[in-house]
C-alpha cells in the first residue's frame, strides 16, 4: 500500500490547547498527590473495580491504586507524542498541501481534548477511590459512567463534524 505524501508543518499549540493541558495535567498531578498524602491513612483493601452503577464490585491491596496514575501516565506521553505527529493522524483523501495545517490543527484538538477528558476522568477516579477506601462515600455514583462516555466522544463528535466541513 502507497502512503500519500504528508507534509510535516510546524504548528504551534494553540491558547485552548495549553488551557486544556494545564487543567488535564494540573488535577491530574493533585490527585496523584492527594493519593500520596492519605496514603498512610488509607486500610489494606481499596476499591480495585467498580460495576456500571459505580458500585464496588472488588476490593485490592491499596497498591492497586498506584495502576490508576501509571496507566493515565502512559496516555499523557503517548498522546502528546501524536499530538506532536499530526502528519501521521489518519485523513480523508481530500487532504492535500492546501487544506493540511486545517486538518493537522483539528485532528490535534481532537486528541488533546481527548487526552485531558482521560485525565480529568482519571483525577476523580483517584480522589472517589481513595475516599471510598477511606469510608467518605461508599461508590462513584450512576453519573460516573454515563459522564465518563458523554465525555470522552464530544470532542471525537466535534472533531469529525469540522473535518467534513474543511475544503
């Protein structure tokens, strides 16, 4: 299969897409070091999965709190690694010289928006676990799981609907 030519362009971030890093990473970081100051307070058995209703279904070694953060961290590289390789993004065939930076630029908002919609979801998975694990609330609630989905396909929904629309 012929790969078509991509050109490789320099596009600086835009002002949204800082603001959006600076939330996703900043409650991201917070709930990290929530996890790290309660840590000495929290029991032997955490919540290690939840149902569809946000309920505890298994309860873990407090250890397994620590995937939560490692996982969310292998997301943030590995998707501001794409976000700074737009050129390698999957296009329409309509992409050409003329039209690319529209496309790179979209494409890039989608998975930054993308990315730190994971983060924020992955800041309050580990604030809900630790407080359950701490008997501060028993589940994550029903709202989690339908937000958590919402959530994570508005900006995909977004980014498709402008790319039909760039020329």
């Amino acid at each position: 299969m012929k790969y078509p030519y991509r050109p490789i362009l320099k596009i600086p971030k835009t002002r949204n897409e800082i603001i959006f890093d600076i939330i996703g990473i900043g409650f991201f970081v917070i709930s990290i070091l929530y996890i790290i100051v309660q840590w000495k307070h929290l029991p032997d058995q955490i919540p290690g999965h939840f149902n569809a209703k946000g309920e505890v279904d298994r309860w873990g070694s407090k250890y397994e709190l620590l995937i939560v953060p490692i996982i969310g961290l292998f997301i943030f590289l590995l998707s501001t690694l794409f976000e700074k390789a737009p050129h390698m993004h999957n296009y329409p065939n309509r992409l050409n010289e003329s039209n690319a930076e529209q496309f790179y630029l979209n494409s890039r908002k989608m998975l930054n928006a993308t990315k730190n919609v994971c983060m924020l979801f992955f800041a309050v998975l580990n604030f809900q676990m630790v407080r359950i694990g701490l008997d501060k609330q028993d589940s994550l609630g029903g709202w989690f799981l339908p937000v958590l989905i919402i959530s994570f396909f508005i900006p995909l929904a977004v980014g498709i609907y402008k790319q039909t629309k760039i020329k």
